[in-house]
C-alpha cells in the first residue's frame, strides 16, 4: 500500500474487497482514521447485498441519510464485518475531493480491526 499523490498532502491508499452472500467486488479506498465509518461507492457493492438499513453521514454540505449495506471488507487478509453506508457519484464526489471521487473510504469501523504502521516520509503504510 502507498500514498496517493493526488492528494495535498499525499494520503494512504489500500485495495480491499467487499464481500456480500459469496460475492466479492474489489476496490480502492483512502484510509480515513478521522472518519468513524466506512463509505463505499454503490459500484463496491456486490449485487448479492440488500439494503439493511441507515446511516447518517456528514458530507461537506451538511449530514445525510445514506442506504446501509451489511458487509464484510476485507484488507490485508483481515475481514471486517460492517454496516457500511454507499454513496452515488454525486455524494461520493461530496466526500471525496476529484479526481478520487471514485475511492472508498475506510473509516475507523475496518482500521480499528488491526494495528497500522504509517510511514509519511517513505510514502508507506503497512498491517500487522
């Protein structure tokens, strides 16, 4: 896992999968430990997973309700399971600054699950 460049200042990127009913749909996501829980762009979302519910999250413009799927996240061989709110483009792209609108962001919901190693100036970020 590395640091994105297209972010100022650079920020940690890491692929991981959603898993749904034995589906799995990979992605990318920046590694928020400021935000308290993940947010998923519908497209991660494997076709198997229903609706279960809400979540409220805080955009730049104000909160707002966002449909929750119960999934697991998987990154570095850890599997995660979360009520993880999905996003359209349009909010994604109130989240996320372009061009990454299209990342994931794994929040403190999937982080807190292993220990981190940030290493900013080598541009690295590593799980136990």
């Amino acid at each position: 896992m590395t640091f994105d460049e297209r972010f100022f200042p650079p920020a940690p990127v890491a692929a991981f999968s959603v898993i749904c009913l034995g589906d799995e749909q990979p992605g990318e996501g920046l590694l928020d430990t400021g935000s308290s829980q993940s947010v998923l762009p519908l497209s991660a979302i494997p076709e198997s997973a229903e609706p279960e519910g809400w979540r409220l999250v805080h955009f730049l413009t104000g909160p707002r309700l966002l449909r929750a799927y119960q999934v697991s996240i998987r990154i570095f061989g850890v599997e995660v399971p979360v009520l993880a709110a999905a996003a359209s483009d349009d909010e994604m792209n109130q989240i996320m600054p372009a061009p990454v609108e299209t990342l994931a962001l794994i929040g403190r919901d999937v982080l807190n699950a292993t220990r981190w190693r940030f290493d900013g100036p080598a541009r690295q970020v590593a799980a136990d």
